[in-house]
C-alpha cells in the first residue's frame, strides 16, 4: 500500500528532507513510500493541502512554522506544550498530533563535544527552533542568554554583546538562517574577536558544511559543529513517531 509524507515550510528550494526520505526508501527497500515537499505561502493553507491530499500521514515542519502550526494541531506532545514548536506531525483518523523531534537532534549532537566549562550559553535567534535549543539546555542546567535584532523583555540584542559577557558564555549556538546556502558570506554579528579555544560554536545551518558563524570560530580555535547530524536524527525520530 502507497504511504505519503511530506514538508511544510517557505521557501522550500535547498530541502534536505526530500533527498534524505527519498535515499532512505530505496536504500532500505522501502516500496511505495513517497516524501513531497509542500511550500505554503501562509499556515492557513494547510487544511487546504491535508483536503486536497487525504492520504498524507506525516509531515515534518520548518521555517516559517513551527509555532504557527500549533492552532491547527488537535494533540500535543509534552515537549511540544513545553517550547511552543513542533517540527513533526502525525495524522491518523484526521488528527494532528504534533511533536518535536527537533529536541531529539539537538540534545544527541550537542552531547557529544560539550565539556563541564560550558556552562552558559548565547542562543542567537528567536524562532521555532531556538525554542527547542532552549528546552535541550534547561534539561542540561546550562543557563543561556536569548540574542535578537533587537532588544525586548529577556532577549538582548548584538551590540549589548561585551567582551566579559563572551568570555563567560562559552556555548554559541546559531539558530537563525544566517549563513545558510546561497548567503553563504553572512554570520550573525557576534565579536568574533573575543573568541577562543574555550568555545564551542554550534550552527543548525547545514547547508555549507562550514558556515562563515563556524569558520570564524574555527579560526580563533573553538570547537564547532554544524546541524546535519542533528537534521538525520530529526529525520529517523520523526519516521519513528510515523510507524509507531
């Protein structure tokens, strides 16, 4: 029997997700399967896209929608009520139910370079995606400052940024598209300056491999890391939650 999955987001044009379900299905001999991508221009177009196409039991969700999605959802997971943002749906019977698995990727990949020094975190952005960065450190006791364009409530913005407030936060983590394929000579305006071996750079941007955020850490001799790990384990916890 014929399965469909797909990705809702906009703009879709440097998907990973197509190419990685679709390489998935013929490795592993999965028949019949099928993972389109479902460019929305606006959230509201989705209970139009799930009329339109009955037989969808899966989606994975990215920019712009992660928290837009969640009026259109009739279940939540935990994790997903505890940030706001969801990056994976299942639908059986016509419910919704959303989860994040996002949490997942990023918690396994961020493990394994994380030293006991790390203990404060700069999380650049403010989006779907920071919120399940925020979930991953509160779960690891490491406190963290939120950094935005501008300043409102918590967030701080990048000219608040002070040599003594670098040296304490060790852990950047990049959660804004900035960088990413094809504005591949942007980075988000931290002072590169102040950093050193005690950092460790995390992007979520995959696409390059080496972000302009990651080189310029790389070269001052932080640690870095960039998201296509955490995206393949997104990926196969989402594919769990389909086929459980």
């Amino acid at each position: 029997m014929a399965r469909f999955f797909g990705l809702i987001g906009y703009p879709l044009s440097h998907s990973f997700s197509k190419r990685y379900f679709a390489e998935k299905f013929q490795r592993e001999h999965i028949a019949h399967h099928s993972y389109e991508l479902y460019p929305l221009s606006a959230i509201t177009e989705l209970p139009q896209l799930l009329k339109e196409n009955p037989l969808i039991e899966g989606l994975n969700v990215t920019i712009p929608y992660k928290e837009q999605v969640l009026s259109y959802l009739d279940e939540l997971s935990p994790v997903v009520q505890e940030t706001g943002a969801c990056n994976c749906i299942s639908i059986r019977d016509g419910k919704l139910t959303g989860y994040n698995t996002d949490v997942i990727g990023f918690e396994q990949t961020l493990s394994g370079k994380l030293m006991p020094h790390h203990k404060k975190a700069l999380v650049l952005g403010t989006g779907g995606a920071a919120k399940a960065v925020h979930y991953v450190l509160n779960q690891k006791s490491i406190s963290f400052i939120q950094m935005g364009r501008q300043k409102r409530g918590d967030i701080i913005d990048y000219e608040s940024l002070t040599p003594e407030l670098m040296a304490e936060h060790t852990l950047i983590i990049n959660t804004t598209p900035l960088g990413m394929y094809p504005n591949v000579d942007e980075a988000p305006a931290i002072p590169y300056g102040c950093l050193g071996e005690d950092h460790y750079l995390y992007d979520l941007v995959y696409n390059p491999a080496k972000t302009l955020f990651l080189k310029r850490g790389e070269e001052k001799g932080a640690v870095i890391e960039n998201g296509a790990d955490m995206l393949v384990i997104q990926a196969e916890a989402s594919w769990d939650i389909w086929n459980s």
